[in-house]
C-alpha cells in the first residue's frame, strides 16, 4: 500500500479531493493521511500530490503488519496477559516484573 501524508492545508484538501473521487484507489483515510492500493493508478494519485505540493506531501510504501511472523510469541502473549490485567491503572513495567513477560527496555532494543 501507499501511505500519503499532508503536511499543509491545500495539500490536506487535495489529498481530500482525490479520495472522494477516487474512492476506488483509497484503502482509508485518516483525515491528513491516507492509504491508496498499490497500483499504478495509486502511485499515479500520491505523485501528483507530491508534484504539486512538493515537500508538503510524504509517500511512503508500506507492508501489511503480520503479527505473527514479525513478533515474536513471547511478545503476544505479553500483550493479551497485559490486556487482561486485573488493575487497569497497573503500568507494563510493574505488571511484567518477576514475571516471564519481556521487560519494555528489552522490547524498546528488539528490531521488528
């Protein structure tokens, strides 16, 4: 997919504008960023936001995010022990103390 993000308001409004009418290409939006299907047509819509806007337009081509493959299970688990916490108010750090869960300052060091 491509992501296109707007950093002005006519880009913003452009970027708008493409996406209402061309609502096929456009996987969603985010209000001042969208994703366009990688398609030729795609491409074609983000270049020439970024041609007429220049650096006010970011493109950036993006993979999916498969939790499984690019996480490792330890790091899964933490989060849905961490999701059913008994204390809402109980920070990560404190809930994986003592416990097999890996620390954040290991998980802030490990590359996807």
């Amino acid at each position: 997919m491509l992501l296109v993000v707007t950093y002005s308001t006519a880009a913003r409004t452009a970027l708008r504008n493409a996406c209402r009418r061309h609502d096929e290409q456009v996987v969603r939006r985010f209000g001042r960023a969208a994703l366009f299907e990688p398609t030729a047509y795609g491409a074609f819509l983000a270049l020439r936001l970024r041609e007429t806007y220049g650096d006010d337009v970011q493109i950036e081509r993006t993979v999916p995010f498969n939790e499984f493959a690019d996480v490792d299970a330890a790091v899964r688990e933490a989060a849905r022990a961490y999701a059913d916490r008994d204390a809402a108010s109980t920070p990560y750090a404190s809930f994986a103390a003592g416990t097999d869960h890996p620390a954040p300052e290991t998980m802030k060091r490990s590359e996807l």
